[in-house]
C-alpha cells in the first residue's frame, strides 16, 4: 500500500535535505550524481554514472532502500552487497520516521552506503 500524501511530503522534504547535503557539486553531476526514488513504500538511494563506452546512457547503482511497514510504524532500512542482494543494516535495522532514516544514512557509520 502507498504512502499517505503527509507521509509523501515528509519524504520529499528529507529527501531535499539529504540531497543538499550529500550530491556532488553541480560541477561534476554530469559523471556522478546521487538522486532518491519512491516506489509504494519503498525509497532507494542511488548514483548515477554515465556508461563507460556511451556517455549518453547513464546507470544506476543502488546504494540504500528503506521500506516503511505500516504494521510496525517503521522503516526498515538495506544495503546493497557485494552479490547484489539487499542485506539488512545490522548497526541501524529500522527507524521511526524517514527524517531519522536519512540521517542514519547519510552518516554512514560503517562506510557500507558510501563507502
């Protein structure tokens, strides 16, 4: 189920703040660049980085996904390991709001976001 429009308000007022606060100068957006994407429930962190043979087509690589479970009032936090599954973050499982989410992301306690 989606989130509430409140709840969608609130994602893309932190997600503002995080943006502000962890993109790369505008300078270089063109070769790296960090950006956020909602899907129901589910918010993914991303970079994007130009295709090594075709600066036209651009990729992304996943860095961080939260996923809010209205049953337990939280969100549970990922990241994205070495095999390309998402593991739970064992420092940081969960949080209660999304504001406190991308805090715990953008400190990047153990280096596994952003290395």
């Amino acid at each position: 189920m989606p989130l509430s429009e409140f709840e969608i308000k609130r994602y893309e007022i932190a997600k503002k703040k995080f943006l502000l606060k962890r993109r790369p100068h505008p300078s270089v957006r063109d070769k790296c660049d960090l950006d956020c994407r909602l899907s129901n429930q589910t918010v993914e962190v991303f970079e994007q980085r130009p295709q090594w043979n075709n600066t036209d087509v651009f990729n992304e690589y996943p860095l961080a996904k939260m996923t809010y479970v209205k049953t337990k009032k939280e969100w549970e936090i990922f990241y994205m390991s070495s095999n390309l599954t998402w593991k739970s973050y064992r420092l940081h499982k969960s949080a209660k709001t999304i504001e406190e989410v991308f805090v715990i992301i953008d400190c990047d306690e153990t280096g596994i976001f952003f290395g």
